[in-house]
C-alpha cells in the first residue's frame, strides 16, 4: 500500500498533467526569491562572466516585438490578474548563448516598494522567460567566449503587461 506522500505526489503529477500548468521550483532565500534553482554550470564556459550592458547582451528582438508575443502568450492561458508593477527576471546567459537555471525574481509595485504578484502570473512571465533562445553569445577580443548576467523585466498594469524592460 503506497504511502500518503506518495498518493499525493502521483496526484499532483495528473493534475499537472491534465491542466498543462507550469509550476518553477521555487524557492526564498534571504537574498532574494529565485526559480528553477536547479543550478547548472556549463562546463565548456570559462568561471568569469560579464554583464549584458558591456556584451551587447540584450535580447535581439526589439521590446514591441517581445511585448506582442508575451500578451498573445498570456491571452493563451485566459487568466484574469489584479497587480500593478514590476516583475523582473536577473539570470545568466551561457557561453553558448542559452539561458541558465537559478533565476532571481525581483518583484515590486509601482512605487518599486517589495511585493508579491500571482504566483500563476510569476510562473506564467517564467515559462515565456524560457522560450526566448536567441541570447547573444558574449565573446572577449580575442574571440573567448563567457558568460554574462542579463535581466528582462516586465511591466504591469491591472494584470496585464503594458511594457518589456530593457
């Protein structure tokens, strides 16, 4: 006879199945809140890194672009959201150009004081997060390649988002 906490985890996995949500691990920390905390390292990547803003590490689609894609994404999910803010996701971007695990999730309203959004929202804005693939590959003057730090944030309004930062 199986378990209680193994009833409840094949439960869950159905559950999961049937309504195709998309949950991050997630965790707080005292440094912050970070998703998907399943850390990585990719081996062919030197241990230094830079930051987007000195590799031209933004993402290559323009905001506009980004924002039409991330509103048809949530319209898709047909959920209806309540806050007003700030969501951003700081992460790293590999050598070769893909996005890494242990993403902080920096959340505030719109007086940039600390909140908490609709953990569907953050996992939703998260699941897009990943299906950006394009990250510039950030490489030294001698043509080494690294790793950088980049962040997307996005701005909502009433539960809808109405910008995409940087």
């Amino acid at each position: 006879m199986p378990n209680r906490l193994t009833v409840t985890l094949i439960i869950s996995g159905i559950f999961l199945l049937i309504t195709n949500q998309t949950f991050a691990q997630n965790f707080v920390l005292p440094d912050g809140e970070y998703m998907d905390t399943v850390s990585t390292q990719n081996e062919k990547c030197p241990k230094i890194y830079g930051y987007f803003y000195s590799v031209g590490g933004k993402y290559p689609e323009n905001s506009a672009s980004l924002l039409k894609k991330v509103q048809t994404f949530l319209q898709e999910k047909n959920e209806n959201y309540l806050n007003s803010g700030y969501i951003t996701f700081r992460f790293m971007v590999d050598c070769e150009g893909k996005l890494l695990r242990k993403i902080h999730v920096l959340q505030t309203d719109e007086k940039y004081s600390p909140c908490h959004f609709n953990k569907n929202l953050v996992n939703e804005l998260f699941t897009f997060l990943k299906t950006l693939n394009e990250w510039k590959i950030a490489k030294s003057k001698e043509g080494d390649t690294y790793s950088y730090k980049a962040f997307l944030t996005f701005k909502i309004k009433n539960g809808k988002v109405i910008n995409i930062i940087p």
